[in-house]
C-alpha cells in the first residue's frame, strides 16, 4: 500500500513538473506571439501604444524566465527574498506596461471616431470694434471710453 502510495506521489508531482514547464511555454509562446505583431505595428505607426505594449511583453519573457530557471531552493534565505522580490517588480512592471499600452491605444482608436469639426461647423468669433468720435482711434466693444481721449463711446460699431 505505501508503494502504491509513493507512486501515485511521484506521477502526481511529474504531472505538476510537466503543468509547470507547460506554462513556461505558453506565456512565453503567447508574449512572443504579441511580440510579433506589435513591433511592426510599432515601426509603421510611432504609437507608442505598441511601444508599451512590446515592453511588456520583454519583461514578461525575462520575468517567466528567471521564475522557471532559478531553483528557490537552492538560494539563501535573503537571496530568495531578493529574488521574489525582482520576480515581484518584473510582474508589476509587466502589467503596468499592458495597462499604459492598452489605454493609450484605447485614446487613439477613440480619437479616431470621433467626428471632426470642419471649418464651416466652428464657431468663428466677432469681435465688433467702434471708432471714437473725437480722435479717430479705434476700439474694441468691451471698452466704454476711448482710451486715447476719454471720449465716451456711442453707438456705432465700424467693423
């Protein structure tokens, strides 16, 4: 009975060894992949969209990596600590920069439908001036008086 036990242990842990790698390939098969897709992107249209998003999946390859490659068991208590903690900022860089590359490509496929105005839909402002009765100089409406003569204004605009 404790063979049977031991053996179903064993495939039991092989099993994991094998989801383990397996998931080795898959994140960095699927980084990859984007990889592909987002640098040319990146090359044709200078959306740095597709900057962020191919430096996160950099990291996410370097991160995958080195979380498989070392054995945590074999480091020091403080170099498993300092390890973590690099895996831990390498994850958080990785997502930081999905989020920046997904939001900015967000803005500009929106910037993109937004319906532009053209020039005959804006709004052009007139601005009315009046000329002073007394010296001639001519004035912008918001003013009341004549800023060379003090003459009051009247009621005439020119322009």
């Amino acid at each position: 009975m404790a063979q049977l036990s031991t053996l179903g242990h064993l495939r039991f842990m092989a099993w994991l060894d094998f989801l383990y790698n397996l998931s080795l390939l898959i994140t960095v098969g699927a980084d990859i992949l984007v990889l592909c897709y987002v640098v040319p992107a990146f090359r044709r249209s200078k959306n740095r969209a597709f900057l962020f998003i191919a430096i996160a999946c950099v990291v996410g390859i370097i991160d995958t990596i080195c979380d498989h490659a070392v054995d945590a068991r074999s480091l020091s208590e403080s170099g498993y600590i300092v390890f973590r903690t690099f895996l831990r900022c390498g994850y958080f860089t990785d997502i930081t920069f999905w989020a920046l590359g997904i939001v900015s490509l967000t803005r500009t496929v929106l910037a993109g439908s937004q319906p532009t105005k053209s020039d005959d839909e804006v709004p052009k402002v007139v601005v009315s001036h009046w000329k002073c009765s007394k010296c001639g100089e001519e004035l912008e409406s918001q003013f009341t008086s004549c800023w060379k003569c003090r003459t009051p204004k009247q009621n005439e605009p020119v322009a």
